[in-house]
C-alpha cells in the first residue's frame, strides 16, 4: 500500500476504542458516507447509526458499529467521538 498513514483516536465516554495509526476511514457523516485519508483538509462531521471502517498500516480492515458521535480531521489527524454500544 502506498497511502501514507495519519494519526487515528476513537473514543467514547467509557473508554478509548481505538488509537494509532490508518490508512483510510469511511464513516457514515450525516449528510452520507464519506473517507477520509492522509492530509485531509480540516473537517467535522456529525456521525449517524453506522460502521466506521478503518484501513489500517498493514492493509487488514477494522469495523467499528457506532450509533453515532462526531469526528474531527485537524494537522492529519482524526479524532471520532463515538456513541458505540
């Protein structure tokens, strides 16, 4: 793979889900699915009921179910704050 990496957080209000890094994250915004990869411009987005999917450095996927949140991309990095059950 040749996508550079950018730095990836998921947490909720218990606990961090996820932290390192990604390749790639497609994530249902409220206005429709979207991606997100390296050197994205700065966005923030409302998640709806959904998977975040999650290319990781070595190419495997990681699905997270969330029933929504928020998630911000600032400086190649992503923050997704999640209400996951």
């Amino acid at each position: 793979m040749d996508e550079k990496p950018f730095a990836l957080e998921i947490l909720t209000i218990e606990r961090p889900i996820f932290t390192g890094e990604a390749r790639a994250l497609s994530a249902p915004g409220e206005m429709g699915e979207f991606g997100i990869l390296a050197e994205h411009a700065h966005f923030v987005s409302g998640l709806k009921n959904g998977t975040l999917k999650i290319t990781l450095l070595e190419g495997q996927e990681k699905s997270i179910p969330l029933h929504g949140g928020f998630l911000r991309v600032e400086k190649n990095r992503v923050v997704v704050l999640a209400d996951i059950d």
